[in-house]
C-alpha cells in the first residue's frame, strides 16, 4: 500500500522553488517540452512517459495540457516517488525501477509511447549506461514519437562563457540561500526527514542514494546530439537552450 500523504501540494510546490533556485527557467523548458508533443501527437490520448520524474512535476504539467493523457512516470527514489502517487492518483502509472539497470523496462506498463520526457535527471548516468538508454528510449517510442532531454549541457563552442554564466548563477544562488528566500537541496531533505509521513521514505532513499546523488557527468550538447544519433534517432537537435541547460529532441 502507499504511504499518506497529508499535503502532496505544498511539498510540490517547496519541491518547485528549490528546483528553480537552480534552474530559473525551468518552466521554459517545460513549455518547449510539451509544445514538442503537442506538435507530433495523433488523435488518441498522448501516450507519455515522465523519465525520472521524482515528484511528479513534468507529469502535473503535462495534465494541464492534455488532461487525457496516459502517464507513466518512473523513478527510483521512495519519497519522491510518494509525493508523485499522492499528487498523480489514478492520472498516472507510478512505476519503481532503477535507470542504471538496462532491465527497467520490465517495469513498464506499455510499449508505444508518443513521448518520453525528462528533466535535470539523466546526468545522474555515466556515459556508457546513458547510451544504452538512448537506445532503449528509442525502442519505448512509437515511429514519429519523441524523446526530449533537458539537462545541464553546456554549448562547447562557448567554453569561457559558460564558466562565467555558471559563476554568476551560483552567486545568485548563494544570496537567496543566504537570505532565505528558498530551500537548498540539502535543506529540502533536511525537511522532508522531519515530516513524520515522509521520515522512513527519506531514510530509504538516503540508503539507496548514500552520497545524496549519484555521480555527476554533464557534457555539452554535441555529445547528447551525437550519443542520439548513434542510437537510431531519425532527427535530433536542440529544442531549448538557457544559460548552461538545454532540452536536446530526439524523433524516432
Ligand atoms: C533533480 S530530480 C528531477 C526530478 C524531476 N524530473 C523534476 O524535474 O522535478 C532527479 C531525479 O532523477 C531520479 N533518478 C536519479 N537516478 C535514477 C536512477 N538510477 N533510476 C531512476 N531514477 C533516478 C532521482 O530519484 C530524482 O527523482
């Protein structure tokens, strides 16, 4: 049975300020996400699946847009994932499986899928398992579907920029958090552990995630735009670019 969860709602939206503390545009990216789909999709219900989708953040949105739409979102992470089961109910099927292990796509409910999207999630892989993926992603999709990535990916042809561009955003971070205008992510944790519906949840994922994340790898778009095309993509290209992130598109 899913653990209770009193007030989904507000722990989505403590979960959206720390994220945009991050990630400023991060509607942007959404919005570019979902107009990608609504451009490729056919007259049924969107077949979607939310890649990573923790609390359920790609999934609200996507219902917003296409209140019929059938969900699949997946992640690994127990407490997240009980926020998504409260916030998404019977909107969405809630599925537990882990990204590293090319297996995770016994897991889902369906084949077919108009459209895989994903944010802030995949630099979680190293390189060998995040191609593997690309390939498995490919198959999950319909002819014509879509895969959209959006992620920290720095544009190589502006090395010194991005440096700058990364140094200045952190700076603006650093005085929020200074001034306590939003949740760190160490903090957000450091909350959701005191709430007595999500304490055990947290300690769980605090022993599959032991290092609080798993390891970081963020190259720059080229390599997503290559690994893409590798994988059997027919058109891939880059959506959406802000800063150092960019969402990079992939139809099969
Ligand atoms: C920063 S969160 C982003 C969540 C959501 N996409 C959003 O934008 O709010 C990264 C997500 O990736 C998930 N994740 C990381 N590694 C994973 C893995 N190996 N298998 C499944 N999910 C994973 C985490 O549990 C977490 O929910």
């Amino acid at each position: 049975m899913s653990p209770y969860i009193t007030d989904a709602a507000a722990w989505q939206e403590s979960w959206d300020r720390q994220q945009e503390a991050y990630l400023p545009d991060r509607e942007h990216r959404f919005t570019a996400m979902l107009d990608a789909v609504e451009a490729v999709r056919e007259t049924a219900p969107p077949r979607l699946l939310d890649l990573a989708g923790g609390t359920g953040t790609i999934s609200l949105r996507a219902l917003r847009r296409f209140p019929d739409a059938e969900l699949t979102l997946v992640d690994l992470d127990p407490a997240l994932l009980a926020l998504a089961t409260a916030s998404l109910g019977d909107r969405a099927t809630i599925v537990t499986a882990d990204l590293t292990r090319p297996d995770w796509v016994d897991a889902l409910p369906h084949r077919g899928y108009d459209a895989v999207l994903t944010a802030t999630a995949l630099h979680w892989l190293p390189a060998d398992r995040l191609t593997g993926l690309y390939t498995e992603l490919r198959e999950l999709l319909r002819p014509g579907g879509l895969l959209v990535n959006a992620d920290h990916m720095p544009d190589d042809t502006l090395p010194e920029l991005t440096k700058r561009l990364l140094a200045k955003a952190e700076a603006r971070r650093a005085a929020r958090y200074a001034a306590g205008a939003v949740p760190s992510w160490a903090q957000w944790w450091e909350h959701a552990a005191q709430d007595p519906e999500l304490r055990s949840l947290v300690e769980r994922r605090h022993a599959i995630y032991p290092t609080g994340h798993s390891q970081e790898w963020s190259p720059p778009v080229s390599w997503h735009l290559g690994a893409l095309s590798e994988a059997g993509f027919t058109e891939v290209g880059t959506l959406w670019r802000g800063g150092a992130d960019a969402a990079v598109v992939a139809v099969r």
